[in-house]
C-alpha cells in the first residue's frame, strides 16, 4: 500500500496544470503550439492560418478560429517534458468570451502571462490577471516578440509592477532586440541560449563574456552588460514561496515564432509553477494527495470531431486516481457513472486515458450526462466551489427560418447551453426562447454552429429585455407573489430557476426597491443546481 501511495505522490508531483492567459494578439497560440512541438506532440509548428495537414495540430480547431485568427473555445492538451506532466489549457484571448475563460481558471494551478513586447500590458491582461488574483494562481511572465521593435525592457517590468501591483524578477534576459534579438541570457546560471532547439545552453563567464560580440553588435554587446548588472542589482531575488503565493512574477523574454525563449520558459515553468494544489469543496478542503478520486467538470465541448458527433466534459481530477473503467458518482444527481474511455487530449488528437492523477485534465465522453460544475467522487458527498454562471450583457430572441424545425432547435439550443456557448432562457408565456451572452461574438459561434453542425440557419432578433437576473427569496409565498406579478417578464434557464428579464437597469432597480425580500443575484454557482 505504501508503494502505491509512493508511486501516486511521484505522479502528482510530476503535474503541472496551468493556462495560457493574454489579449488578443500576444502570440498565445504560436506559444502554444511551440509548447507541444516541444513535448513531442506535434511534429510541425502550425501558423495561424494553418495548412489542410496541419489542422489537428493546433489548438485552435473551429472554423471561426481559423478563419478570424483568434481562439474562441478553451482547448486541453496534455504532454510530457522534462520530466513533467503539462497539462495545458489554451483559454480564449477575446473578451466575449470571458466566462469561459473563467471557468477554465477554476482548473489550473498556474498561469503564464504573455504580454507583446512594443504594446505592454493591454486592458484584457490586466482582467485576466485580477481573475488569476482572486484565486491565488501563481503567474509566470513571458515578454514575446522581442524580435520587432519593443519597448525598453525596464520600462516593461516597471508596468508590470506599477500597473499589477506584483513584484518582478527578470529570470532571462534579451540578447539584443528588435532586428538583432539573437536570444537570451539567463541572469542566474550565466549562461546564454540563440534558438530554442539548442537543448544546451553555452556557459558564460559573465555579460562581459566576449562570445556575446558574435551575437549582437559590439556597441548594443556593451549596453546589453549594463542593462544586465542594472537587472541584476536592481531587481528582487527570485522567492519561490512569494511566487506561489501569488505575489512574484519571473519573467521570461523572448520570441515565440522565431523560436527563442519559450524552452527557457517552459524548463522554468517545470521548476517553480506549483504541482497540484488542494482544492476548495462546500464542506471541507480536498487534498490532491488523498486516496480516493475526487474532480470537477469545467468545461463541455460537443462536435470537437464532427465525424463522431462526439460530447466531451473536461473533468479536472482533483484527488485519487481515476482509472478506465472505474465507476464514479455523480453528485448532482446520487447515480453511478461509467469512465469507460477518459482521454487525453493533444489539441485535436486524443487517446484513451487508461489512468489520471490530481491535476490531470480528461476528457469523458457522455451523451448529455455531465454538466459544468458536475463533481465526481468514488462516493463521497462533495462539492466543489466556484464554477459559476454570469448574468448574460446581451439577449437575443431566436428567429428559425424553417418553422417546421422547431423541436431540433430547442434540443440545439439545451445542447449549446449544457456546453457554455450560450445560456437558455425559456419564458414562462410560451413564446420564443431567448439566448444570453456575455459578448456579440458568442452569437456570430451559434449562429455558425447551428448552421455547421445542426443544419439549422438562423437569425437574431432584440426582445424588449435588456437585462436579466436570478430570483430567490426566503419566502416562498413572496416568491410566488412576485412571478405571477411579473409573469411576463419571467423565465427559466436550463435548470428551472427563476430568472426575471428588465427592459432596462433603472427597471431592474425599480423592482428590486419594490421586492426586498426578493434576491436579485447577477452570479449563479453551477454546483447549486438540483
């Protein structure tokens, strides 16, 4: 028995679970995809407008993704290196789809903050960064593209700094930038790397070394010694406790098309991000070293195949070990469920998962089983906290061209909403079903999604809600009063509750000083569901 504790503790201390967070254009999915090159994943790195052979490779899988360049869903892709186990979750970079990103942080026990050499911190780091805040994730710092023009490395740590509120410490520093960016100089090891595929970097004697002048110009070989001992002396010493602790960020430099950095970024993400961290449950803390397997589902993707019309709940494991075959409980519900074929993910690829230990991420195939915010146990009554639900910015009624199809869209639509695409609301008088999201873009992904993968081609229209909020009271009687009272204006999601819509906020407030006993909530926790 011990022996396979042993053996289970050295698992999870192999893991490292993290995300990849950045605005729009950072160079998040060229990273990416330099980090499964690395783990022997993909053979090729892909480009953004990726080639017919190289689609499955990349992270970025839909056909709104590939045609806009941008990265709209979460994607999991696990590989080893180094010795670890990374399992990595590609958020989106675009606001509009923020609540899945949140969510996705829910599940990870690092981040890695890309932030574009020339532009510093743009308005959706600093978003995504305070999420990453509120939950304690350790943040590692990759500068990218140190190969265009940029600007002064010190002024990038002191916004880091000023605008963060984080200490910094330089781990690497650039050789040269802009044209002449010719890699990178570790500040501890004294030892310098030009491309990422020299696996060994060359020993320096120090940022005087005279091998630097075959590198860069001697006159930016003098500065690039300055600015060295400047860093060194000037900056905080690496303190790996006040790393975890959320309160130090490394920073790494570098240029993730042109292959420089991103190993020095990933051996130190392999050194210094946490391995799995015990996770919050409503009734106690779970610890990610206890025998009995315990997660969560995060996320629900369906059609990420379309030859299979497949529906995958990614499931973060956050204790124990879970095995092909095994039964588990479904919390939400009481009843046994069969992981008969758990899968790893390599961006498109997959594989049958035969074992997962904390920190891994899963994905279990089920036909409308799992929900976001779904716990699994080998029987304990657990829920874990913190997968929640937003009150949608935008509503939208659905408009079928083809009435006839009117049962296929409704099963649609409760698909996409047990997914996260959108959220459901069916109003109590019977008429047409109105979708929420939180930005227009998530309406541009049904819409395609309807069209690609049901058939469905539809339109938009506005309802005369603007705003909408969950309701509860206390007393039920006052409950009661207040949905018959406002009958057409009430609706339900796609667990029932009670959702009241407004045609504008100062309505919305208007009841509110008329109710107060009625609860107004714009936040709805997954794990409350009945």
């Amino acid at each position: 028995m011990n022996i396979m504790q042993n053996s289970a503790a050295s698992e999870v201390a192999r893991r490292r679970t993290f995300a990849v967070i950045s605005h729009p254009d950072a160079g998040k999915t060229t990273l990416t995809e330099k980090f499964l090159l690395f783990g022997g994943a993909i053979q090729l790195a892909g480009e953004v407008k990726a080639k017919k052979n190289r689609i499955s490779t990349r992270s970025d899988w839909m056909a709104i993704e590939r045609q806009r360049g941008i990265s709209v869903v979460t994607s999991v892709m696990t590989f080893e290196y180094g010795g670890h186990v990374f399992n990595l979750l590609d958020t989106p970079g675009h606001a509009d789809f923020s609540e899945d990103t949140y969510r996705t942080l829910t599940a990870v026990d690092s981040a890695i903050m890309v932030i574009d050499a020339a532009k510093g911190i743009e308005a959706r780091t600093r978003k995504l960064f305070e999420v990453c805040r509120l939950r304690d994730i350790p943040i590692v710092t990759f500068i990218n593209k140190m190969d265009r023009e940029t600007r002064d490395p010190f002024e990038l740590l002191d916004e880091i700094e000023k605008t963060l509120a984080l200490d910094v410490t330089p781990m690497t520093w650039p050789v040269g930038r802009g044209r002449s960016f010719a890699g990178t100089y570790d500040l501890g090891r004294n030892t310098l790397r030009g491309l990422d595929s020299e696996e060994t970097p060359r020993q320096l004697s120090g940022p005087d070394d005279p091998q630097i002048a075959s590198f860069i110009p001697a006159d930016e070989a003098s500065a690039f010694r300055d600015e060295v001992e400047l860093a060194r002396d000037g900056s905080k010493p690496f303190d790996l406790d006040s790393f975890r602790e959320g309160h130090l960020t490394p920073v790494f430099w570098g240029s993730a098309l042109r292959n420089y950095g991103v190993r020095d970024l990933i051996n130190g993400l392999g050194a210094y991000a946490p391995s799995p961290r015990n996770q919050q449950a409503a009734s106690r803390m779970v610890e990610a070293s206890e025998p009995k397997m315990a997660g969560f589902v995060f996320k629900i993707q369906a059609n990420m195949d379309p030859n299979h019309r497949d529906r995958i709940a990614f499931l973060r494991v956050c204790a124990g070990k879970l095995q092909r075959g095994m039964k588990a409980k479904l919390v939400r519900t009481g009843k046994p469920i069969s992981l008969s074929a758990p899968q790893f993910f390599f961006a498109q690829d997959r594989s049958v998962a035969d074992e997962a230990y904390a920190g891994d991420v899963v994905g279990i195939p089920n036909h409308g089983t799992l929900r976001i915010g779904d716990t699994l146990t080998e029987g304990e009554e657990l829920v874990f906290r913190g997968v929640p639900s937003f009150a949608p910015e935008i509503l939208r009624r659905i408009k079928l061209q083809d009435a006839m199809k009117a049962k296929k869209l409704r099963e649609a639509l409760q698909q996409m909403a047990e997914e996260g695409v959108v959220q459901l609301f069916l109003p109590y008088d019977g008429s047409n079903a109105m979708v929420g999201v939180v930005g227009a873009l998530q309406l541009d992904v049904l819409a395609e999604r309807l069209q690609g993968e049901y058939g469905l081609p539809i339109a938009y229209e506005t309802p005369r809600f603007s705003v909408c909020r969950w309701i509860s009271s206390d007393d039920e009687m006052e409950l009661d009063r207040f949905i018959e009272a406002n009958r057409s204006g009430m609706a339900h999601d796609l667990d029932q509750a009670p959702v009241f819509l407004a045609g504008s906020a100062f309505l919305l407030q208007y009841e509110q000083e008329r109710w107060p006993k009625i609860a107004f909530a714009d936040v709805k926790d997954y794990q409350k569901q009945a």
